[in-house]
C-alpha cells in the first residue's frame, strides 16, 4: 500500500508548498522510492483554465491535456516524471463530481451533504493514484491557508484519513512562516503557534512543522517551537531563504526531512541519494561563464507567476550553456513604432510570449519586426508564432490588413484562423486544442538542428491556427514551415531562411522542460543569443576599430 503524506500551509500564501512538496519527491525519488504529487485548489473552477493569469499565474497543461494549477509543473521540473488530469483536484471539480452523482440518483434518495458526501469524494480521489501499486509515497499538497472556509472541508478529509489509516502510513507536513522583526531583531514564533493551533481545532496534528525564514533557526527557537506545537524537536524544520528554489532539496536533505518521513513510515529499503546530475546543474547555475540579456515581451509581466514556464525554462538552458540569462519584462501593450529601438536595443534575444485577446498584440508585433530587421535572435511560443505571421504577411508579402481572426473577425487576410474543430465549440473551459500532439520535422531545418530528430511531440494551448491557404505564398518569400503535425498538416513550427535565429512554434515548449532534460528550443535560443552577444563585443572592441591598447 502507498504512503502518504500531506503538505498544509499556514499563517501566508504563497510561502512554497509547492516547492517543498516538490523537493521532499525528489529527496525520496533520489533514495530510489516511486514518488508523485498532487495538488488540491480550494478554488470553485472546476480548473484553472478559465482563470486570468493575474488570478492564478499560468495555467500549466499536462501530457494528456489537463489545464492544472502551475505547481504541477514544479512537480514535474523537479521528478522528471508526467503528471496529469488525476494529480490536480478542484472544489469545483468535487462539487461537480458529487452533483452529477445525486442528479443520476447515484445517493438513493439520502440528503447530500458536505460531510459525508464531499469528503468522501475528496477521500477518493486523494487516494486514486495510489491505486495500482504504481508508487511507494504519494505527496499531496493542500491549497491555501489553513484557517481558510474554503479549505475545511479538504482538511477535514485529511482529518478522516489520519483517523481510518495506519499510523504508518499517513503523515501531515506544515509548512508555516517564522517573521523576522527588524526593529526588534527578533524571530517570532507566534504566527506559527496559532497556525498549528488552528490545524489541532480542525482534528489534524502536525507530524512535522516546515518553517519558511529569513534568518536562521536557533535551537532555542526549535525547542520552543516544538514544545507549543507538540511536535518532536527534530520534526521542526529550517527553510531559510534560498537564491534559487532549485537548491532547496539540498537544504531539506540537510535538515533531514526526508529520513523523518522515511522513519515515520517504517521505511528500511532505500539508498543513498544520488543528486549528481542535480549539484552539477547547480553549480551551473551559480558561476556561469557568460551572460546573455533577453527581452521577454507579454501583456501580464505584472505577474512573474503568469510565465512561470518559461522563466525556469530560461533558468534549464542557461545552466546547459554555462551562461547567466538575464530576463527583461516588456509590456507589450506600451510598443510602439516611434520607442522600440529604445525598448530593445542592448538585448541579446527576444522571446514573444503567449497569449489571448487583442490587448498588446500590436506591440508584440512591432516587436517581432525589430527582431526580423535587426537579426536579433527571436523565439515566439503560441501567440508569439502567430504575431510573427501576422507581422511577415504585413511588411513582406504586402498583406497590410492580415492578422488573426481572434483579433479582427473582419480581416481580408486571415492568415490566423480559428481551427475548424473549434468554430462550434461555446464553453470555453478544457475546450482547447489541449495536450500532445506529435510534429513531424522537416530534415535540413533549423527546427531539425535544434530537435536532432524529424518526429517530437509538444504540448499545446490553443483554438487559433495558421491559414494553410497562405503556406505557399509564406514559403516561396522565406518564412517556411519546417514542423506540422501529420494527420492534420497543422502548421507546428515556422522559421526563417535568412535569418541567424528566428523561429515560432505554436506548441508550448515550456511545459516539458526540466532540471535534467532542458528543452532543447530554449537551449539552442540562449546559445544564438550568446552568439549575438559575442558578435556585438566584438564590434565595439578597441582593436577591430584600429586603436592601440
């Protein structure tokens, strides 16, 4: 039977369930034990891909096309391992679930209620994936705060399990935060005594209490920590403050995170941790050789969490080259004609981001122009591939009006258009062309180069396509399509002949990169935009123009 341990959080949001949820995984996967994780939203979404980005950040979409919490790809970028539709749980989706039921009669006439009704179908799908004997230790991780309404009844399900399982095989990890008071130059522990006290009222008792800190923990703030929480000394655990989420495993091995879940469950048949690769990557990461600046144009830079994806991904391909990737946010929706050369002169690359709607979109299309014209190396993912249709089918093949139909119905040239799958769809949530899909690459491309294979699949987010009525138009000027999928010919990837680096693809490339298997478009970007940047110092070096030194 499968382990399992739960991962609340009190006292603040946004203190890093995930992250350490994702770091105790991959301390046990490296001991040789088969780990996944879920997350559970509080949110009534039924998912979260009908949410604004600056609601929830972005929407992250599995293997088998699941729009999930973005957590779900810090699962993923850590283990290494595919998630889907099963490892993210809404309220939404349990209310649904439980309505359909009484609706169908499923109930025999009982009156459905919160408790039993709702916590068992919480119960059921919290140990769905540890049916099948396909994991040793299944990490789920509770969203929001406890203290929260929405939140009771998930906690009460955990309240349940801890009470029908053995002792030994369920276990509840708190993550809480330690303020530090800078006039008082004192951690106070308060917020944390409240915080478990809280969790107590509710029926679930901490195992272990993981403190989120600024600065270190003494012993004699552990001690009392454990002593008011009632929890083992040793069950209290440091988080300090880390420069990237990617050394906190290291930090959770050292505070021995991993070996109290191990002894709590009776676990005796593991090995040592083998994080290699993962300490290489780090030292990577820590002293590059190189730095590359790039200008990541979007419409939600407000909110780091809205290209979560892609910023990792940025943080995978600069280790591979050895190389520090400075990211520039641009706002899209503030490019114009007349500041541009202001706006992106110095970088190196530049990425133009996803999207929806017409908001920023001519901005995002001013910027491709400037990367086409100037040689900047350029990668456009989904919207951004569209845009850069959009901008060639304008200033190189004379189509002055073209663009996507999702902007302007009316357009004489709709050199985007909606797919024919999607012109009767009305509900908008999980209607998308979701999910992989397989792409067929063409040999002698730059999309072959980078990929070293003419057959990939990549995941996709999208209802709006390339007009395939304007391909050979598009090919015969320069801009080809190098990838398509092949059983619709969809257009996948698209490229330029005369260009150092310029490609968009309308897949998401992003939601498959990971600390050990970065995505290779990315990677190839960072190395052209290193590339540029040695081009760049070379021509303003003093001896190329004739001076002494």
């Amino acid at each position: 039977m499968a382990k399992y341990i739960f991962v609340t959080g009190g006292v603040t949001s946004s203190l890093g369930k995930g992250i350490i949820a994702a770091s105790l995984a991959k301390l046990l996967q490296a001991r040789g034990l088969r780990v996944t994780i879920q997350k559970f939203d509080p949110y009534i979404n039924v998912d979260p891909g009908t949410l604004n980005p600056y609601e929830h950040g972005e929407c992250f979409v599995t293997e088998d096309g699941a729009e999930t919490d973005l957590d779900l790809g810090h699962y993923e970028r850590f283990l290494s391992i595919f998630t889907s539709q099963a490892n993210n749980v809404t309220t939404g989706r349990i209310y649904q679930t439980v309505i359909n039921k009484e609706r169908e009669g499923a109930y025999l006439g009982k009156t459905v209620q919160v408790i039993p009704h709702i916590t068992d179908e919480i119960k059921r799908r919290m140990l769905l994936l540890g049916q099948g004997n396909n994991y040793d230790i299944i990490i789920t991780e509770i969203g929001g705060t406890v203290g929260d309404i929405e939140s009771l009844p998930f906690v009460e399900a955990v309240r349940q399990l801890q009470w029908e399982m053995p002792e030994e095989d369920c276990m509840v990890v708190h993550l809480t935060l330690i303020p530090y008071l800078r006039a008082a130059k004192e951690l106070k522990t308060k917020p944390t005594q409240h915080s478990v006290k809280l969790l107590s009222q509710e029926g679930v008792h901490p195992d272990v209490i993981v403190c989120r800190t600024e600065e270190p923990l003494s012993m004699e703030i552990r001690r009392k920590i454990a002593l008011f929480c009632n929890v083992k000394q040793e069950a209290v655990i440091e988080a300090a403050d880390a420069p990237t989420i990617y050394e906190v495993p290291l930090t959770m091995m050292r505070e021995r995170l991993d070996l109290i879940c191990l002894k709590k469950f009776n676990i005796t048949q593991y090995h040592e941790p083998d994080l290699s690769k993962w300490k290489e990557f780090l030292d990577k990461l820590k002293y590059p050789k190189s730095k590359v600046t790039i200008g990541l144009i979007g419409k939600y830079i407000e909110l780091q969490d809205a290209y979560k994806s892609i910023l990792e991904s940025f943080v995978h391909a600069g280790a591979m080259n050895e190389c520090k990737v400075q990211v520039v946010n641009v706002h899209s929706e503030f490019i114009t004609d007349e500041n541009v050369s202001e706006k992106l002169s110095g970088l190196d690359g530049l990425l133009v981001a996803p999207g929806f709607g017409h908001r920023g979109v001519e901005g995002k299309i001013i910027a491709v122009k400037y990367a086409r014209h100037n040689n900047l190396p350029f990668f456009g993912i989904c919207l951004g591939m569209q845009m850069a249709v959009i901008e060639f089918a304008r200033d190189v093949l004379g189509l002055k009006d073209a663009h996507s139909t999702e902007m302007n119905p009316a357009t004489p040239d709709p050199v985007i258009d909606l797919m024919e799958g999607q012109k009767l769809v009305t509900a908008k949530g999980g209607t998308m062309r979701l999910g992989a899909y397989p792409c067929e690459i063409r040999p002698g491309t730059l999309a072959h180069q980078i990929y070293g294979t003419t057959q990939i699949s990549e995941r996709h987010r999208h209802r709006w396509e390339f007009n395939n009525a304007y391909l050979e138009r598009f090919e015969q000027a320069g801009m080809i399509a190098s990838g398509k999928n092949p059983e619709s010919s969809l257009v996948e990837i698209v490229e330029l002949k005369n260009h150092p680096f310029f490609i968009g693809v309308q897949y998401h490339p992003e939601l498959k990169s990971t600390v050990e298997n970065p995505q290779p478009v990315f990677v190839h970007f960072i190395q052209a935009a290193k590339e540029f940047a040695e081009r760049r110092n070379a021509l303003k070096s003093p001896v190329l123009q004739g001076e002494m030194i």
